[in-house]
C-alpha cells in the first residue's frame, strides 16, 4: 500500500485565492458605461500609436500612392526602347585594361 502512495500523482490544491475586491471597482467593471468608455478610449490610443509608428517609419496613407507612381513609372521605363549603347575608344579600353591587370597584379602581390 506504502508502494501505491508513493507512485501517485498529486496534485496540490489551493483554496480561498479569491477575495472580495474593492466595491467601487467591482461596480466600475460591471458598469456597461464605463466598459464603452474604456473600449473608446483604448482604440483612441490604438489610432495614435499607429500614427505614431506611420510617422515614424515614413509610411502613412500617401505611401501607397507614391509606391504605386514609382512602379508605373518604373513599368514605364522599362517598356521605353534601349538607349542605343555608347562605344567606348579602342585605345581608351586598351588603356582601361592594362590598369585594371596593373592595379591586380599589385593586389595579389600585397596578398602573398
């Protein structure tokens, strides 16, 4: 029997944890004026920290317009024909690629 005790769950029980609370507290609570008020006065300090935040991280109600521009004119641009591509001086791309193998070569020597 001492062996069944000893592999039994218990569980502890606690009595008594609620006491009678201040009478003009239980009466604001259950009064369904006072709950509108804090329901309005909670989505007015929702609509504030929203705004806040908007402000704060530069998004409000004209962000999506302006992205919205952005991407047409992007959309615009890009159905616009390719430039025709510039063509730089065979000596000055010549020119170009000896410092570049110049500007290397001095790189992997710092390396070693």
């Amino acid at each position: 029997m001492r062996q069944d005790f000893d592999k039994t769950i218990r569980i502890p029980v606690i009595t008594d944890l609620v006491r009678a609370g201040d009478s003009e507290i239980v009466s604001q609570a259950r009064n369904p004026r006072s709950h509108q008020q804090r329901r309005e006065t909670f989505e007015q300090r929702l609509k504030e920290r929203i705004a806040e935040l908007q402000s704060a991280t530069g998004q409000d109600e004209y962000s999506g317009l302006a992205r919205a521009h952005a991407i047409r004119s992007e959309n615009n641009k890009q159905a616009a024909p390719p430039p025709t591509p510039t063509r730089l001086d065979p000596s000055v791309e010549k020119h170009i690629d000896q410092a570049r193998d110049e500007l290397l070569r001095e790189l992997s020597s710092m390396l070693k």
